[in-house]
C-alpha cells in the first residue's frame, strides 16, 4: 500500500511539474551582439522565447523601430520581415527546422538569436 501511494505522489508531482513548464514563455533564445556602432551592448533588453511554432520577442526598453528578420539556417531565406517598435512582438513560424532571427536597431547595431523549430 504505501508503494503504491508514493508511486501516486511520485507521477502527481511529475505532471504537476511538466505543467508547470508548459505554462512558462518557452525555450530561450540567447541573444547576441552582431555589431555595434554606438558602443552600448543591448542585447539583455531583447528577450526571445520559441515555443512550439511562436517566437515571442519582448523589448525591456524602448528601442525604436527596431527591424526583425527571421532567416532558415543553411540557406540564408528569408522567412519573415518585420519593423516594429513597442513592447514586443510574436510570429508564427509555419516550417520546420533551424532559423536566425536578427535585430537591426535604428543606429546600425545588430543582434542575433538561433533557434530551432522542431514540431
């Protein structure tokens, strides 16, 4: 009997860990300094999650219009394109496989994240 009721607690605290996961914002994307024409490193004010198809993008300051490109990896195609300035953005990726997102910001500095879609 108490087997099989720590088995039971052992396979609930499992799943309620596994939930718990699954409501987080995703795998991160680590983000990357490319170039930097004014010297100040922005990349920890860019946060990127994938998960599943969705790549979340959260700006932690505002950085003007910054233009978002997301590339497949080997081939360099561009997938999606995108200016955008406020808090954040998502897209939909609608392929398989591993990708480049790049951030252009409006002085020139750019940044990159790679990551993988695999569902």
């Amino acid at each position: 009997m108490l087997c099989l009721i720590l088995s039971g607690a052992w396979s609930h605290a499992k799943g309620e860990a596994r939930t718990e996961k699954e409501n987080k914002e995703g795998i991160p994307i680590e983000v990357k300094e490319v170039a930097s024409l004014s010297g100040l490193d922005k990349s920890n004010a860019i946060l990127s999650f994938i998960d599943g198809h969705v790549l979340t993008v959260v700006f932690l300051e505002n950085l003007g219009q910054v233009s978002i490109e997301i590339s497949r990896v080997p081939t360099g195609e561009t997938q999606i394109q995108s200016t955008h300035t406020p808090d954040g953005v998502e897209f939909y990726i609608f392929s398989t496989g591993n990708f480049i997102v790049t951030f252009t910001l409006p002085n020139g500095d750019e940044y990159y994240g790679e990551f993988s879609v695999t569902d």
